[in-house]
C-alpha cells in the first residue's frame, strides 16, 4: 500500500463592508454590502491525525485544536478557528487533523469583519474536498461565531464574503436569504472611503442585544413575527418609545436599501450619497447607536464634499464610509484628521476601497 500523498490546499476569503442597511439582517429586511480586496488566507495540509495545529502571522501565539472540540475549549483568536471546526462536525462533517497557517490583509476590529474573512477561508480550506454550498458555509460560520466564540452577530458579514463579486454589490434579503448582485463600477472618478474612527468599542454586546429585543417587542405589538412583515409606515402604529423610533429606523432603512440599489442600477451616485446620509441620521436620531465622535466624521465627510457619508456597521464605533469623487477623497485624506483630532479624538484610518471577488479556493 502506498501511503497517502499530504496535499496542500489555499483558501481565501475577503472582509466586508456594509455600503447601506443596518440592523436590518436580524429583522429580516435588506442590506447592501461589497465583499473587499482585502482578505484571509489559509494554507492548510492535512494529516491522520485528530489535531489541528494552526498559526497565524497576526498572532504571536500559536494555537492547537483537537477535532472534537466543543464551545469553552478555547478563547481569544483561537475560538474563531476551533468554532469552524465544531460548527462543521456538528453539521454532520468529518474534519482531518493537520497543519494550517493564515495570513490577512484585513484590519482587525475595524468593522471590515476579519472574523468572518477568517471563518469563512478556514472552512472553506476543511471542506476543499468536498466542497459546500455557499449558503450552509455561511450558517456554519455564522454558528461558529455564535456558539463558540458567544458573539451575537448576523449573517451579513459571511454571506458579503462568499457572494461577493468584483465591482459588484450584493443586495441580501434576509427574509429568503436571496443575494441579487448590483453592478457598481466606481471608475477612476469615484472613491468609497472607510474611515476607521479607532474609538473603543464599549458595551457593544450589551446595547445591540437591547435593539433585538425592542424591535422583537415592536414586531409582537404590531403581530407579526418579524418587522419585514409589515407595511413601511406601521410604526406610526406603535404608542411606546424606544420601539417607535427602532421600528421606524428598520422599515425606513429597508427602504432605503432598495432605493440604494436602484440609484447603482442607474448609475445614480448623488441619490446613492443622500440616502447614505439619511441612514447615518436614522441611525443617530431613531436607533441611537452612533456616538459623538462617529458623527462629527460622518458630518465632517459631508462637509469637506463627500456625495454621502454613513457609519457602517453595529454601532457605537467602528468605521464611517464616504462616499466621494476622486478630489473630495484627497480632501478628507488631509483635512478630516484635524478635525477630529482638535475634538480630542484619535486620528482615524483612511482606506478606498472597491468591491472585491468572494471567497474562494486559490
Ligand atoms: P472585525 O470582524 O470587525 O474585524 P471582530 O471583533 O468581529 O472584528 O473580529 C476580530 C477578531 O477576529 C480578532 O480579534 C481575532 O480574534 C480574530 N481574527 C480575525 N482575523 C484574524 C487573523 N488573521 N488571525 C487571527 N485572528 C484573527
Ligand atoms: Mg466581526
């Protein structure tokens, strides 16, 4: 008998950002995202062994996860890789032992969604013999980010990075889980900047938990069993403050989201720039999960020329997006930082970014 060759396999998966759509996955509306041209990598060689031992170039610590491993076995950056690995056996698929090594172009908790870049490459490296649909990879990435690593988060992160399309935008329903990509070439002309504010996250988990909650309050008080099953106006319905003010955000965003991916149809980038600016408003006014210091970046943008300006992503920090012509993006490359420095904030990071491939085996 010969002995069995160890071959070698490259996964890549890219990180995200949300162009227009927030909070909106777990109501089971719409959201806009692009899939990036930054992204995880992962090498991986199998063995017959049952462990894996795995080390990543943005981790001075390396880390081993037995294949039978199960939520609490490991913490920290590990939890992402080990929850891939008990997400995929609990989905009734066999996982092999051996070595993995990764590597990343994506800024870690800036809102670009590293974690699922990560999910989403390490899976798709353990499946590379069997591939999965899509779908079920994002539902076991998604599982794993649940029930291993105990964050609370949606599905837009991992469906933007396996659907995502070069010069593409992905309009998700998350009421059929359908992905319709939505042409969006930005030409020489055209720069989507993000701006990483660098402010610390604090009590995410806590405050996002109480948006579930009053939107499940305002969907059972108007009878249905999410906010996707009623009209747009049937907030006016509701007497009691927050779930007035969180329905009204989710129904006016979701069509926002909609009329966001018709102006990219059309071509039609000024329209694009004015909703992103009214769902920045809806998200500091009505769901109230932005901060000071993300609306003067979000003010500031507008202010030095951008079409649109918006945070992205859960809240209470992370990254703000603008959307701007070539010259506007020079302009807030120089001036932004000053702005927000003489508020007494950190000076933020400033990327353009493109709509980028999903993931995929190299
Ligand atoms: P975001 O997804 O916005 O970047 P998260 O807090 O959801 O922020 O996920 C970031 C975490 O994911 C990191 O703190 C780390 O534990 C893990 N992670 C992401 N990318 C890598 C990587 N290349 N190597 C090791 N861990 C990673
Ligand atoms: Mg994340």
């Amino acid at each position: 008998m010969t002995p069995e060759i160890a071959t070698t396999v490259r996964a890549y998966a890219p990180g995200r950002v949300n162009l227009i759509g927030e909070h909106t996955d777990y109501n089971l509306g719409y959201a806009l995202p692009i899939a990036l041209r930054s992204g995880t990598s992962v090498t991986f060689t199998a063995d017959d062994g049952d462990v894996l031992a795995v080390t990543s170039e943005a981790e001075s610590q390396d880390i081993t996860v037995a294949v039978d491993t199960a939520p609490g076995d490991l913490d920290g950056w590990g939890a992402y890789v080990a929850g891939c690995v008990w997400a995929l056996q609990q989905s009734g698929h066999v996982v092999r032992g051996g070595r993995m090594s990764i590597t990343s172009t994506v800024p870690m908790g800036s809102g670009l969604s590293s974690s699922a870049a990560l999910e989403c490459a390490v899976l798709l490296a353990l499946t590379a013999e069997r591939p999965l649909p899509p779908l079920k990879v994002a539902r076991i990435a998604q599982r794993a980010e649940n029930d291993y690593v105990g964050a609370p988060t949606g599905l837009l992160d991992q469906l933007s990075s396996l659907y995502g399309r070069a010069d593409t935008a992905l309009l998700v329903d998350f009421s059929s889980l359908e992905v319709t990509e939505v042409p969006m070439d930005l030409g020489d002309a055209h720069r989507l900047l993000v701006i990483d504010s660098h402010a610390p996250h604090q009590n995410v988990a806590g405050e996002y938990a109480k948006r579930r909650v009053s939107c499940e309050n305002a969907a059972g008080e108007l009878g249905v069993s999410s906010l996707r099953e009623v009209d747009p106006e049937a907030w006016r319905r509701l007497r009691d403050e927050p779930e007035r003010s969180r329905a009204r955000h989710i129904l006016t965003e979701n069509m926002r989201v909609l009329d966001a991916a018709e102006a990219l149809r059309h071509g039609d980038l000024a329209t694009l720039g004015r909703l992103m600016c009214l769902s920045h408003a809806s998200m500091r006014d009505d769901f109230e999960i932005t901060t000071e210091h993300i609306d003067l970046i979000a003010e500031r943008a507008c202010e030095l020329g951008a079409l649109g300006a918006r945070m992205t992503g859960g809240g209470f920090g992370g990254s703000v997006i603008a959307f701007c012509s070539d010259e506007v993006a020079h302009r807030i490359t120089a001036e932004l930082g000053e702005t927000v420095a003489d508020a007494g904030y950190p000076a933020p990071t400033i990327r353009a970014v493109r709509p980028g491939r999903g993931a995929h085996l190299c």
